[in-house]
C-alpha cells in the first residue's frame, strides 16, 4: 500500500488514512516527507520562512477546508 506523509496535527486525517490501509508516516520535519507517494499539511505552517525545498515527488495535499473523507478521496484519486 501507498506511503502517505500526513502532518502531527492531522489526527483524524491519519486515523481514516491508517482505516484505509495505507502506510501513514507522522510528518514533524522535512525529513520524514523522503520516500512518501503522497503528502497532506494543514497549511498553517506553509512556507513560515520562505524555504521551499522539494523532498517528495509526489502530489501534495493542502487539507484546509476538507474533511477527512474528503483528503482520502483526493489521496486515492491521485494514486489512481
């Protein structure tokens, strides 16, 4: 199954990810973005100092504004 990077404050986002099947990795540092499919970020701390640097290949998330079902459904419409 996908490997899926979801930000700490995203509980219920990982918890439905996890129901789902997927490989849910706690996202606390650009680090743990490395080998991910996908990742989903709040957006509260986007870009907080003007850094962007790319760890992942894959599609990122913006989760603001969706709920969890509606996250998994973008992950899994991504994935294909």
């Amino acid at each position: 199954m996908a490997k899926i990077g979801v930000e700490s404050s995203l509980t219920n986002v990982q918890d439905a990810l996890r129901e789902r099947g997927y490989d849910v990795v706690d996202l606390k540092q650009e680090e743990d973005a490395k080998g991910c499919d996908c990742c989903v970020i709040s957006g509260q701390d986007e870009n907080v100092m003007g850094m962007q640097n790319v760890v992942t290949a894959g599609r990122v998330i913006d989760a603001r504004g969706l709920s969890a079902e509606e996250v998994c459904q973008e992950v899994e419409n991504y994935l294909g």
